[in-house]
C-alpha cells in the first residue's frame, strides 16, 4: 500500500515535523543535561570506559550515519576469543539504562543533526541495507526515530516481519497527529519497560532476510 496524502501536504507535514523536532530535541537537550555526566560517571566506574556506543547506522533513503548511546554491555568475551552472547555482557546498570531507555538520550544529537526525528523506523545496522525486499526498504522513506510505531506494539519482542510491517504503516500513514499519539504511548511503555527485552534473550536475533519460498 503506498500513502495516499498528495505530495504538497506530505512535504508541508515533514517540514513541519523536522521544526518539532528541532524544538524538542533542543529542549529536552537542555532539561536531561545534567543527567548526562551523572550516567557517564556511573558507567566509567562500573564497566568502564568508553561511555558511548557508537555504530554506523542507515537512515533517511538508506543514508549511513552514526548512532550514539550510552554503552550497556561489557566488552567481555569467551574462551574462543568471540564476544559471549549479550545477554552475557549487558552490565546492571546496562539494564537498567535499557529497560527505561535513558541508553537512547545521545540519539537526541542525531535528531538535531538531522539524521533522525523523535518518531519514525527504528535505525538498523546497515549490513542490513542489502536484505530488505522493496517493501521492507520503504521503511527508509522517512527519517529513522527515537521511536516508533513498532516500538509501542512490543519493541524486541516482535518478528522481524512485524516490525517491518509496522514501520511500513507508519510511512503509509504520517501525520502528526500519528506522531504525537506515538509519544504518548511511548512514554507508557518506558514507564512500564514493555518489549525492552526478546522472548529469548536481551535483544534480537539478526535479520537475515526474508525467508524463502
């Protein structure tokens, strides 16, 4: 299904959409600051640095940026010498970070940046960029967010296919009165920490394609 909003008032809601953005993020820049230095502080002295995890990220029309946020796992790895799984490495802290997603607060610069906006698909790792069937890579028809639409149906807790499929809805259907409702719910779910972990682990499986047949 392809959107059915004419191209002049889709073009007058991204506009106005990156102008919220740029307000929010700004602000809430402003507001969270003194809650930065208090988590790097926490992280140095419980797993040590580096304090940011940083990753080459695909964005708006598959764009390669880099994502920040503030590392959650332990840089431990088993006797072959390969990272242990990371439900094996996130740290206490690390949980914790990940269950409210104060992990999430530096993506904030990229959304000032422009590389991302307070709602949209969830940015994925971009080995992921030659997997996707023309339908799944409509999800890069908007700027990557913060949040999402799949992030308020069950987060890590969904199929690959699901999550595909809600990213899809959400190109098919932007507006911001979708967005605003999308905030509303997010701050439910991090209050109630709902899919901020998989059925089976920490996080996800990597996608790995559509299966065949």
């Amino acid at each position: 299904m392809t959107s059915n909003t004419s191209p002049m008032k889709r073009r007058a809601t991204l506009w106005v959409k990156r102008c919220f953005d740029v307000v929010v993020s700004a602000v809430a820049l402003l507001a969270l600051s003194p809650l930065f230095p208090v988590i790097a502080l926490v992280l140095l002295v419980s797993q040590g640095p580096p304090v940011l995890f940083r990753q080459k990220r695909a964005g708006y029309l598959g764009r390669v940026f880099q994502i920040r946020k503030f590392r959650t796992m332990a840089a431990a790895t088993g006797a072959d010498a390969q990272p242990l799984p990371d439900a094996d490495r996130v740290t206490a802290v690390g949980r914790w970070l990940r269950r409210t997603s104060l992990d999430e607060l530096p993506e904030l610069l990229n959304i000032l940046a422009g590389q991302m906006s307070l709602v949209g698909p969830r940015p994925l790792p971009v080995a992921y960029l030659p997997l996707y069937d023309a339908h799944q890579r409509r999800r890069h028809d908007v700027r990557p967010g913060l949040t999402g639409l799949a992030q308020i149906q069950g987060r890590n807790r969904l199929t690959w296919e699901e999550r595909f499929a809600y990213d899809v809805e959400y190109v098919d259907h932007l507006s911001l009165l979708l967005d605003l409702k999308i905030i509303l719910r997010t701050v439910s779910v991090v209050v109630r920490g709902g899919g901020a972990t998989a059925e089976n682990g920490l996080t996800s499986q990597p996608f790995a394609g559509r299966p065949p047949g």
